[in-house]
C-alpha cells in the first residue's frame, strides 16, 4: 500500500459520518450525488457522473485559482476539460479535511485538495495549464485549500461547480515514485467505494 492509498480511497469518510446525521432528504440526495461525482471523476468513468439523472443537461463550472478563472459553458467544454485531464495523466485527486454546509439549492464548502499532477501544471493555474509531462514518471503531489459552491436543480442534479483556490495555501511535495497513484491504480482503489450504496 502507498502512502496516499489510505487517505485516498477514504476521502469521503467524512461526509459518511456527516450523512448519519441529516434527515432531509433532498440534502442527503445531493451530498450523495457530490460523493458519487467524486468518486467517479476520479476513477476516471466521468461520462457516468455527467449522465442525465446525476448532472444537468448544460452543466456550467467556475474553476478559479492563481488569479485565473476558467468557464466552462455546457456538456460539450465539460467533457473536453475531462478528456485533458485524462489525457495530461492528471485525474487523481482527492479531498480532505472537508467542511461542508448543505441546503436547499447544493452545498457549499472548504476542503483540503490533492492532486497528483505532472511538473508542466504547477504553475499558477493547474487547471489552466493541462499538459501533459514528456516523463510520466515526473509528477509531484499539489495540494492547497479551496472553497467549493456546486449548485443543484429540482432534481438533485449537479447544475456546475463553482471552485476558488486559497493561494497561499498551495503546497508542492516531491513524492516517492512509488507512492503515486496512478490512473488505472485509482480506479480500482475506488470501485468498490463507487459500488458501495449508503443507506
């Protein structure tokens, strides 16, 4: 097991717990859609979570950090935002220490955010600058704090995600090469958490 295997495949513990304690039940619908969007981004099955009965049909995403904000205005930019992250080897990530808040219109949030990205998108604006690295084997950990609010319709379905970097916060960290996991390494970490239905 890596070091990051752990924290990695129980990033939704949190939210679990927090689950046990709310009754009602379109906030327990969409916190349980936002675990599910998670997981399945991650483990890389993103045309599952942008299916009609998870996300809206023109689902709209506010990505901001280093200064930059990227729109991405309908299913068309979403999915190709998607396509270069997989591409760019850069779809592990992971929450932690979350803080969330939900209501009636979605949730909104604080939340540590690690990704396993390759050296060309440390920059400014990782979401800015997808490319990939020439050597995959170059990837180092980013993490940095960002505030989330993701909107949700009548249906409990995902309207867009709307994501604000704390800048001071960004963190750079060399891992051992043996502790990156990787694409294929996420999905099967998380589909057994993908499978798993909560009560």
């Amino acid at each position: 097991m890596g070091r990051y295997d752990h924290e990695f495949t129980h990033m939704f513990a949190g939210l679990e717990k927090q689950l046990e304690g709310i009754d009602n039940p379109r906030h327990r619908k969409i916190l349980k859609n936002y675990r599910r969007h998670g997981l399945l981004e991650v483990a890389g099955r993103y045309k599952e979570l942008l299916a009609p009965d998870m996300t809206v049909e023109h689902p709209h995403y506010r990505l901001h950090e280093g200064g930059q904000t990227i729109v991405l205005d309908g299913m068309e930019q979403v999915v190709g935002f998607y396509e270069s992250l997989m591409a760019a080897n850069a779809i592990v990530m992971w929450v932690a220490e979350q803080d969330i808040a939900v209501a009636d219109h979605g949730f909104s949030g604080e939340v540590v955010f690690n990704a396993f990205v390759p050296a060309p998108m440390l920059g400014d604006s990782a979401f800015v600058d997808i490319r990939a690295e020439e050597d995959p084997s170059e990837m180092y950990l980013l993490r940095r704090t960002l505030a989330f609010v993701w909107p949700y319709d009548d249906r409990c379905r995902l309207i867009g995600e709307h994501v604000y970097e704390d800048a001071a916060s960004r963190e750079i960290i060399e891992p051992d090469p043996a502790d990156v996991i990787t694409a294929e390494r996420a999905a099967e970490l998380l589909a057994p958490e993908i499978d798993r239905v909560l009560p």
